[in-house]
C-alpha cells in the first residue's frame, strides 16, 4: 500500500512537472500569443460575452457586458480587445463594447483586396449597429482614437462623447526604433514608450521576441496600411464639435504630448489631460491612473475647451 502510494506521489509529481515544463516551453516560444491569451481570458472571467458581427469581408470578434448606455473600447495597431481587461470591467453602469478591429486579433478578414478605406466602412457599420437607441461614447487609443474621431466626423449625431487616449490622425513622423526595434537597446526603449515609468523589466528573450517580430511585422501587410495616400485628419479636425477628452501619457514617445496640445489646439471642444509617468498603451501600463482619469471624465463632460494636468 505504502508502494503503491508513493509511485502514485512519484507520478502525480512527474505530470506536474511535465505541465510546468510545457507552460514554461510556451511562454518562452510564443510569450505574447500567452499574454494575449491570458488577457481575453480576462474580459471573459470579468463577465464578457465574446460575440461575432458578420460582414462581407470577414467578422468582427467583440466582448459585451452590462447595460445602460453604450460605451466602446477601440485597440490601437497591432493590438487586440484584450489589452483592455484591467479597465473595460470597472465600468458596469454601461453597455460596455470591447472590439477587435478588423485584421486584428480575432477579427480576421478573407478578402486579401480589402484596403484601410473599407476596414472603416465596416468600423462604421458595426458601431451602427449599437448608436440605433442612444448615442455613443467612443475611447480609442491611438489607431482606435482616430478610427473613433473619423466615425464621429462622419456621424456626429451618433457620437455624444470621445475619449482619445496617445490618438494617431495627425501628420507625424514615428521614431522606427519605437515600433521596429533592431537590438535590445531599442527594445527596452520601446517597452518604455508603450509601457512607461512602470514598464517591465522583461528578461532577454523576451526583448529577442520584441526584435524579431518587428522584423516580421504584420502591421505593414494589414489593412490600415493599404491605402493609396494616408488622409490624415489636420485639415478636418476643426469639424469635429463632439465633445472629446485628450488624455496623453507623459512617457509616451510614439505619439508624444506634443502631438496632444495639436489636436487640443485644432478641435474646438477639447480638454487635454495628461497621465503622468504612463505610456503609448495607458490600458496595460498604468490601468488604474486610466480608469481613475476616465471615471473623470465620463462623469463630467467637456463643455469649453480646456487643459489640465
């Protein structure tokens, strides 16, 4: 008996280790397929509802929670809905929306000729879908933030309140180093920029990930980067009168605080904020400074143009 019990401890102990081994072996292969993983898992535990909208070119793959009024979350390039987790879940008092945007995540689309013009009309189509009953509030970051001013030129009516958080749509020219890395120098800079203050410290092959897939970098193949000229948003912004919050990272140096005060300067009804000591991507570097700012700022809206600290 006492045999049998041991071999048993001895077994149970060796499939433990082979897990731990598997799960190491993973991570250390595909580090950030995992952390993506873990993130949409996430939204899930938190009490999403992962849903697919059907369009012509393919599907859109997005998480629903909770009632009251329609509140959307919009990823920035190369990221994905679960990037949202730790903030998305603190707001039950809305309809809250999180959306892989098309070409991302797990929105995948099947038609190779669809271009960045038509990944915005299904954009539209899909928000559309949630502003029938009550105007929207859209937070986008970076790509979302300026996908989220397009759709409100485009449907002002459908728009009661934006939040840009690090928003792309301006001319600018990104430093490379921060989104192509070439050595591990250049990574831990840009794990800064998106992270900021509080960036992990991410051991060496991690960084080595970081480097080769920004030599194999899906980005410049996606959608948003076919597109015959880039129509960028300098001379269309003074249209936009929704009211819209500007919150910028102050260690944000892929879209840097300078380009905050441009937009705030441009748009009519703005108010910059800025997060101190966070990032490009505040949702993953410093989620309870977003969540404290957006509580701010979903509660009272702009009604003048303003800036703040």
């Amino acid at each position: 008996m006492r045999r049998r019990l041991i071999q048993l401890l001895i077994a149970t102990g060796a499939v433990l280790l082979i897990c731990v081994i598997g799960v190491l072996g993973l991570l250390w292969a595909r580090p950030f397929e995992v952390s993506q993983w873990y993130n949409r898992s996430a939204l899930e535990s938190a009490g999403f509802d992962r849903q697919l909208h059907d369009h012509d070119h393919g599907h859109i793959t997005f998480f629903e929670a909770g009632t009251g009024p329609p509140l959307v979350f919009v990823h920035g390039l190369s990221d994905q809905a679960g990037s949202w987790h730790e903030v998305a879940a603190e707001f039950d008092e809305f309809k809250v929306i999180v959306v892989d945007l098309p070409d991302h995540g797990k929105s995948p689309v099947h038609d190779d000729a669809i271009d960045a013009a038509t990944g915005l009309d299904v954009v539209f189509e899909f928000l559309d879908g949630f502003a029938d009953d009550e105007p929207l509030t859209l937070v986008g970051n970076s790509l979302g933030g300026w996908i989220s001013m397009e759709y409100a030129l485009s449907r002002p009516n459908r728009v009661q309140h934006l939040v840009a958080i690090g928003s792309a749509g301006l001319h600018h020219q990104v430093d490379a180093s921060l989104v192509n890395p070439t050595n591990r120098d250049e990574a831990r800079q840009m794990v800064h920029a998106i992270f900021g203050d509080d960036a992990p410290d991410f051991p060496g092959f991690i960084l080595d990930r970081l480097i080769e897939s920004g030599e194999d970098d899906g980005s410049a193949d996606s959608i948003w980067s076919r597109r015959e000229r880039v129509d960028y948003l300098d001379d269309r912004i003074h249209q936009l009168h929704v009211p819209t919050d500007l919150v910028w990272g102050t260690e944000d140096r892929i879209m840097p605080m300078e380009l905050g005060h441009r937009f705030h300067d441009k748009l009519p009804n703005s108010t910059l904020h800025s997060l101190d000591g966070c990032g490009h991507v505040p949702q993953l570097g410093c989620p309870d400074e977003l969540v404290h700012k957006l509580r701010q700022v979903l509660t009272v809206q702009p009604t003048a143009p303003s800036s703040d600290s």
